[in-house]
C-alpha cells in the first residue's frame, strides 16, 4: 500500500465512524480541532448542558406551550368552580315622563345560585323596587323568592352531573402529557443539533488534515519526479486528489454553518452568534431489556397515556349523550315572600308557596339521537385508536432496542477499521 492509498483510506474511514470518536481514537487535541473549525478568536464555547438549558428557556415551542398552560389552568379552573355559588347583582334606574305624571323608579335584584352534584340547583333572590310619582303617590316593595329543582331523570345522578368537571380533568392530563411529549420532542431536536454540530465540527478538521496530507504528498512527489524516481504522470493523479480533498473541504465547511444555524434557532439565539460545541463525546455500552423496556414506555409514553385518557373522554361523552336523551321530569318547590308599602294606601304583605313536577319530552329531535351515535361511534373508534397505540408502542420499542444493539455493534467495527487503517 503506497502512502497516497493509505491517506485515502484513512479519511474515508475517519469521515464513516462516529466524528467524535474519530478525533479521541486519531489523538487530535480538542483545542486544536476547535481552532481548525472556525479559525475565529472570539467563539463562544456552549456545552451540551448548556444548550439544555438554554433552550428549555428561550425555545419558541416551549414558550408558547407556556403560555398555553396559562389559558389551559385558568379553563379548568373555571369548570371547577361550577358547585360553588354564583353571585349575580343586577338593577335598573328609570325616568319617566308623561301627559299626566312623572316618575322615577329603581329595582336592585342580587341573587345567589348554587348546584349540587346530584343535580340539585338552588336560586335564591331579593328584590327592592323604588318607584316616586309626582301625582300617584310612591310605592316601595320589596320580596324574597326561594327555588329548588331536582331533576329525577334527565340531569339526575352524580355520575351525570360531575362528567363536565371530569373531563376537564382528564383535558388537563391530556395537555401536561402533551406537554411532556413537546418538551422531550424539542430537548430531542437540542440534543440531535449539537451532535450535529460537534460532528461537522469535526468532518472540517478531518477534511483540513486530509488536505494538507494530499498538498504534502504532492511536495514529496514533485520533489521525487526533480530526482527522477516518479514518472510525471503520478502527479495528475495527486492533483486530482487536491481537488476532492479542497471539495470536501467546502462542503465539511457549508455543512458546518448550517449545523449551526439549526442549533441557533432551536435556541433562538441570534443566528450571527459565533457558537462552538466543546463537549467531548464519551459512549458506554448500554444493555437494555426489551420486555422492561416496554413496560417502562406503557407506564410513561405521554402519546400513549393521553390515548388511554381520550378514550376515557370519549366513554363519558356517550354517558352524557345518553342522559340527553332522557324525559326531563324534575321537583320543583319554592317560596315567595314580598312586602309592599305606599305612601297613600299604606302597607301590606303577602308570601305563597308552591311544589309540583315539571315534565318536557323531547319529540322528533333528531340532533339527540345524532349525539348518541356521534359518541358512541367516537368511543368505538377511540378503542381502536387504543389498540393501535399499542402495537405501534411495541413496533417502536422493538425496533428502538434492536437499532441500538446494532449501532453498538457498528461502533465497535468502526474501532476496529481505524485500528487497522492506521
């Protein structure tokens, strides 16, 4: 093997194996494969920790998932709030004027209303009504009302009743598990585009020293061919071997630039910053068992866990459609007090009571029986979307741990053609 063969081969397998390992195993100081790749004396080292972090503050994606938490807590603290009791104020002031009086009159109306989780709703009001006449004389009244409501089939039932407030819990599980999965997806982007960088980092100082190798070998055989040992035509072939050399240069140096600026936007730093990934890559064998491996992921996947929840969404979707198609019959009671002072006629009070049923039964509705089937349809679909999450969990899984025992093995040939090749 003559020594333009050996340079050839030498960074072709250099530029195969893992780029970090290649500049370990070939015994290139870090320092000097940092000053080769962006010549510049004012980069700005970033580790791989930092990176993390960095991103995990300034990423785009993140950013707005935060404040998409913000609209998504405030949602499902507004659905927890529906047993508390809803206070309403309401009033009215008033001036009229006519051909034979002219009065001005006032109502002030709070209320309070409250529902329980079996169904039960309580409203209770007071009224005050103020109404002066210049002819008439004024009027004062003033009352309390009392009503209670509980429906017997329609609306009736905890399950019925708390199904709002639990899907809007099982709508915040499903949103922190997509959380989780966005946040990981991005850590995941970081990570692959400062391995990246750490990478092309490394192809321009092996293209460099590939380079100087061919244009040293070229010096050596000029000086050959001046002593007559090398025939003139074994320099083209040198030359020719310069050119490729001085090309992968070029594109080892596009490559870089490009590498990042990817890392730069992930970061959302400003795409002119001169960053430089300084992080040694250090690899340990890893052995991991495909059954626990899958248990682990049916226990923390985020996809997966938020179809689990969505089919649990959807079962509570048909138990309200269902109950949607029930006779409304509910028991109605309340009270009426109401105490009237004039100015002329003097005072009086007066109070009623009343209880009974109140019965509505929907008839010819298509939309509830479209509700019923949308559902039920939706929950049969949902399970399948189950099923499917999980043999797809099981392909991911198997294909994720047998591509890493090949990686490992690819890794170890990689050692062993670069032993050779030196």
């Amino acid at each position: 093997m003559n020594i333009k063969t050996a340079v050839m081969l030498g960074a072709a397998c250099a530029i195969s194996i893992p780029s970090s390992l290649t500049l370990a195993q070939a015994g290139v100081p870090h320092s000097e494969a940092q000053g080769a790749v962006l010549k510049s004396q004012h980069s700005i080292d970033l580790s791989l920790a930092e990176a993390v972090a960095l991103g995990l503050r300034r990423n785009y994606s993140i950013r707005s998932l935060k404040l998409q938490r913000v609209r998504e807590k405030f949602e499902l603290r507004v659905v927890d709030n529906m047993f508390n009791p809803k206070l309403k104020l309401t009033g009215t002031y008033t001036f009229a004027r006519g051909s034979s009086d002219r009065s001005r009159a006032s109502d002030l109306t709070p209320s309070v209303s409250v529902q329980g989780e079996y169904g039960t709703s309580l409203d209770l009001s007071w009224n005050q009504q103020l109404n002066a006449t210049k002819n008439s004389g004024d009027l004062s009244r003033e009352g309390l009302g009392l009503t209670l409501t509980q429906p017997l089939l329609r609306g009736a039932g905890k399950e019925v009743t708390t199904a709002p407030l639990r899907l809007a819990k099982l709508t915040e599980q499903v949103s922190q598990l997509n959380v989780q999965a966005s946040v990981s997806q991005t850590i995941y982007e970081i990570i692959a585009a400062y391995r990246t960088l750490m990478k092309s980092q490394n192809q321009v100082t092996l293209a460099t020293e590939a380079l100087k190798r061919a244009v040293a070998l070229l010096e050596v055989n000029q000086l050959l061919i001046v002593a007559g040992r090398v025939a003139q035509f074994d320099v083209i072939q040198i030359e020719a071997d310069i050119a490729t050399q001085e090309l992968a240069v070029e594109e080892a140096k596009n490559q870089l630039q490009a590498s990042r600026l990817q890392l730069l936007k992930l970061l959302a730093l400003d795409l002119a910053t001169p960053v430089l990934a300084s992080d040694t890559l250090h690899v340990t064998p890893l052995e991991i068992d495909q059954g626990t491996a899958l248990q682990m992921a049916q226990a923390k996947q985020p996809q997966y866990l938020a179809t689990l929840l969505q089919s649990e969404q959807a079962a509570i979707n048909l138990l309200v459609a269902q109950d949607r198609a029930r006779w409304d019959v509910s028991w109605v009671a309340g009270v009426n007090q109401q105490r009237d002072q004039h100015s002329i006629n003097g005072s009086s009070r007066a109070w009623d009571s009343y209880t009974g049923l109140k019965l509505e039964i929907p008839i010819g509705d298509m939309s509830i029986r479209q509700g019923q089937v949308n559902a039920r349809s939706m929950l049969e679909q949902q399970q399948l979307l189950q099923e499917e999450a999980r043999i797809d969990l099981q392909r991911q899984i198997t294909d994720a741990v047998r591509g890493l025992n090949t990686l490992w093995r690819q890794l170890g040939i990689s050692q062993r053609v670069m032993d050779l090749s030196r």
